[in-house]
C-alpha cells in the first residue's frame, strides 16, 4: 500500500532563534491508520504535524503527502486532503458565525450548495451544535469553541484528518464527543493523527505512537509497547494510563497477565482469564 | 510570515549611542521634532537629517533603519505629489506649469520637499531614540521625571499592540489557508482584517481583566527590574539638547532670510520631473507592498 504521509530526513529550525525543533525524523504513515504523536511540551510534536498541511516547510528533507512533495506547494492546495485543528480553537476560528465557519471549508472545495448544507447539517448533528448555529465563535465556551473546530474541518472530509491536543480543556461529555469523532473517522476509512497529552485517550483509539523528544523520534510502535517500555516513558516525562501501569505493577509481581492492559474492559477480561488459570 | 512584519523595535547593540541614558536620546529626538516643526528651510532639515543618518550609522543600526525609511519614503512621496497641487501654504500661489487639469505651485514644490525632509529628520531622529533603547528603560526614565503611571502603561501597551495585530493577522489568514481558502490577491486577504480587530478587541477585554485582577492603579511607589543611571554626561547632553532646540527655534523665529519660498526658484522641468518620480515611486511601492504581503 502507498503510504499516504511520508517523511524523509525532515528536520525544521525555525528562523527566529537558531532552535533545533525537529532532528532528521523519517517515517510513512498507511491511509487509514490511527496514528498518536506524543511528548513533552517543546518536543516537536505541532511543528511535525504542521508539516503535513504545509504550514511549515522543511529546512532539510521531504515531507510527501498523497504522493506530493509538500516543498512547491501552497497551504490552500494540501488543504483539500488534510485537515488540521488546531490546538487553539482561536487560531481557527474567523468567521461570524458557527454556521459560516462550518460552510468556509466545504465552499472552498467547491461543492455544490446543497451538499455543502448537508454537512453542515450533519456536523451539527455530529457535534450536537444545534444552539450555537447563529453565534459568533469568540461567544461560546473553550471547549465548544474547539469542537467547532473540529466540526469546520469535519464537513470538509479530508483524506488525513490532524488534530492537536483534542481533549486539552474539555469536559466529560465533549471528551467523548471527541472519542466519537476518532473512531467515526475510522470507520470512514480515514487516517488521523492525533497530538495529545491524554494518555487514556490515546490508549482507547490508536494503533501506533509516535514518541517525541527534544525534536527526536525515539519510539514509533503500539501504544502497549510504548506504554510497556519504562525508559522511555520516563525520559519524556509521560504517564501510561492508571489501568496500564496497574496491570505493568501486578505483572512484575505476579506475571499476571501476558501483556500490559489498555482499558478497562480489557482489565476485566484479563483478570477473568487469570482468575480461570 | 516574517516579512511583513515592519521592525520598529531595539536593535540590540553595545554602541555609544546604546550606552547613553535614554532621557538624553529622547530630549534630542524631541528637541529635531520641535526645530523641524518651526521651520521650512531646506537646509536645516536636510542638515538634520544627514546628522541622525550619520549616528544611526554610528549605532549601528543602519539594517533596521533602512527597512523603516524604505516603507516611509515611497508613502511620503504623495506629499510631494499633493503639496505641489495644493499646497499648506498661503495664496496667492505662483503656478510654474500646468499639466491638464492640474497645476504645479512653486510653493507647492517648496512645502512638498520640506515637509519630505521635515518627516525624515523626525523619524530618523526618533527611529535612533527607538532602536538604541530598551522599552522598558524608556518608560522608566520617564517615570523617574514624574510621568504618570498610567499615561505610561497606556504608551508601552501601544507600542505592544503592532506586533501583536501583526500576529494575530498571520495567524488568521493561516487558518483560512489551512481550509483550503479559495483565490488569492486582495479580495482575499480582506475578509481577514475582521476577524484580526474582533481578536484585537477580544485582546485587549482580556488584558484589562487581567490587569484588574492583578491590582492595575492600585497606589503606591513602583520599582523596575532594570535600573537606569544618569551620568554627567547624560546630563550635559541634556542640557545641550535644550539648549540647541532654544536656540535654533529662536533664530528661525528671528532670522525671516530663512524662508526660501520666494528665492528658492524650481524650473518646471525639474518640477514636473519630481512630481512624475514621486507618483511613480508611490505606485510602485503600492504594487510591491501588495504582492509582497499576498505572497507571504
């Protein structure tokens, strides 16, 4: 299969300062895959994504997306099949209204007008955005306000879909709004990338990890393999998932079970398996 | 993005025009302005001029001056181009030649080239103040001789807002790109100016929010991170400073041989050329600034 995201020898400096943000990172990500990129603060993670929409340029190497090198071309032109929400919904949001912001993308893409009401209707239905249609964006809480987000990039369907720090600053009920979105977008087929700090989010959605530090990729594997490798997780800082780092603890002690535990209901299977031995 | 940023702003440096206090540097900038008001005469602005080209190059700070004076000469060629059709002068005017419509004054002529170099050696003065000092050694200086606090706070945060437009308008018209936005040119970088003053205005309700929570106007004596010292010699340049803008303001008001409306004479070649080079290099400052910031 062609990898719909491929990286070679990237590394970006930013040209304020002589900083270092990302070191010689190569990687291919396959269409369809649910991909996490996680690390400390400052290590690299917004600028790698940044790349794969254009709004960075390698200083060095090659980012190709859909078979494109991302170098000659103009953000507008990636953003048919990349999406990005950005990690501050007010770098986002522009519009006067929630309605306007969600039809700017799908109108962009030149869709007939029926169809682009359509998903504006189904965004809104998705996000359960009913009473903030008329709004202006800057009017509504930071979490809906980043939901909106979400759904403006949403109606536009792209192939890649990025999304940078989802679940920073929500609530219960719209944290699971953002687990919906994650696996809709899997079930439609489509490839994410998800920058987060919210382990048992992760935990819950991803097949792979993309582990970051200081502009390095120093893992890239399943979140329970990353979750399982105690030197790694304590060089970066991170923590697995209570649930993971239970069932790590009572392995070391009792060999409990045959490998790390990612949820809950995981746990639950595992320890009846156990209890049956 | 960076390139349209314009960088008004301290270039940092160990110059001797750095080392001195910034109270000095402001009593001359202050004092250029006051002289370059009172009079008209070619050579005094001029004269002025070339001396704070000669320090800012003495500082250093050249790079960042030119970038400013590039921005600032073509746009104040339409002085010239209006002064010499109307000029801030009083009538009876003296036509040198008519073009169309249009008539070229000699005072026109003499107002327009006045006031060029009466805004440059202005600005140039007041760009060395800027870029040799840290804003916060400014503004305590200023504090030091009894401005208030407030009126203070009011010009730092001024200063701050540029910068902070200019970053909020690259951020936006990044989210528009990132949603595929359709067209380039003008028509499309418009619909970014509203969402950059909603933001602007969102911003400063935050601010003083913020400031408000944090005890803003509470009274009471206030202490800097960075001190500022007053030497001897800041203190002479001072005095000089007033002394000079004194005396240069007394004889322009005494010496009336210093008006050269009357003995300056321009052929009309020369005006017409003037007038023809100053349109041109607005127009094509105009086209470039265009193309410059629908490219970034």
């Amino acid at each position: 299969m062609e990898p719909i995201i491929k990286v070679e020898d990237l590394t970006h400096i930013y040209p304020t300062g002589q900083v270092v943000a990302v070191k010689d990172i190569s990687l291919e990500i396959n269409p369809g895959e649910i991909v996490g990129v996680i690390g400390q603060n400052g290590s690299g993670k917004t600028t790698l994504v940044k790349h794969f929409i254009g709004l960075l340029k390698p200083t060095s190497g090659k980012v190709i997306v859909n078979g494109k090198d991302t170098a000659p071309l103009r953000v507008q032109q990636i953003a048919a099949n990349v999406g990005y929400v950005y990690q501050n919904p007010n770098h986002q949001l522009f519009a006067r209204t929630v309605r306007e912001e969600l039809a700017f993308g799908p109108r962009n893409l030149d869709l007939p007008e029926d169809e682009v009401n359509a998903r504006v209707e189904q965004a809104v239905e998705f996000f359960h955005l009913e009473e903030l249609l008329e709004l202006h964006p800057y009017r509504i809480s930071f979490p809906l306000r980043k939901l909106v987000g979400m759904a403006s990039v949403y109606t536009m369907r792209p192939a890649v879909f990025i999304l940078d720090e989802p679940t920073t600053g929500q609530d219960n009920i719209t944290t699971q709004t953002v687990y919906r979105l994650i696996k809709k977008l899997r079930d439609e087929g489509s490839t994410v990338l998800c920058v987060a700090h919210d382990m048992i989010l992760l935990a819950e959605v991803v097949d792979r990890m993309l582990v970051l530090r200081d502009g390095d990729l120093i893992m890239d594997a399943t979140p329970r393999e990353v979750f399982s490798d105690y030197e790694i997780m304590s060089s970066t800082h991170l923590t697995p998932p209570q649930i993971t780092t239970l069932s790590l603890r009572l392995n070391g002690k009792f060999g409990a079970f045959d490998a790390a535990v990612l949820s809950i209901d995981e746990m639950v299977s595992e320890v009846q398996k156990f209890s049956n031995k | 993005m960076q390139g349209v940023v314009i960088p008004i702003s301290m270039v940092p440096g160990d110059s001797i025009i750095h080392r001195i206090n910034p109270l000095p540097k402001l009593a001359w900038a202050f004092g250029v302005l006051v002289i370059s008001f009172a009079t008209r005469n070619p050579l005094i602005l001029s004269t002025l001029f070339v001396v704070g080209v000669i320090l800012i190059l003495v500082a250093q700070v050249g790079n960042a001056y030119l970038k400013v004076a590039m921005i600032l000469f073509p746009i104040s060629l339409t002085l010239i181009v209006l002064q010499s059709i109307a000029p801030a002068f009083p009538k009876p005017w003296t036509p040198i030649v008519s073009v169309g419509p249009f008539t070229i004054f000699q005072e026109g002529i003499y107002s327009g080239i006045s006031m060029l170099l009466r805004i440059f050696a202005m600005t140039t003065w007041a760009m060395l103040m800027i870029m040799t000092s840290h804003p916060s050694d400014i503004f305590t200086s200023l504090q030091k001789i009894g401005m208030p606090y407030v009126l203070n706070f009011i010009l730092t945060m001024t200063l701050q807002l540029l910068p902070i437009l200019q970053n909020e308008f690259a951020v936006v018209l990044n989210a528009q790109k990132s949603r595929a936005m359709k067209g380039s040119g003008f028509g499309a970088i418009l619909p970014s100016m509203v969402p950059v003053f909603v933001g602007a205005i969102e911003r400063v309700q935050q601010l003083s929010i913020s400031l408000e929570s944090r005890a803003f106007g509470s009274s009471g004596h206030k202490t800097s991170y960075r001190r500022v010292r007053m030497t001897f010699w800041d203190i002479l340049l001072i005095v000089l400073g007033i002394v000079f803008t004194a005396g240069m303001t007394y004889w322009i008001i005494v010496d009336k041989s210093l008006d050269w409306s009357e003995t300056m004479v321009f052929h009309p070649a020369f005006a017409i050329g003037l007038v023809v080079f100053a349109t041109l290099g607005f127009l094509a400052f105009v086209v470039i600034a265009l193309r410059n910031v629908l490219q970034a």
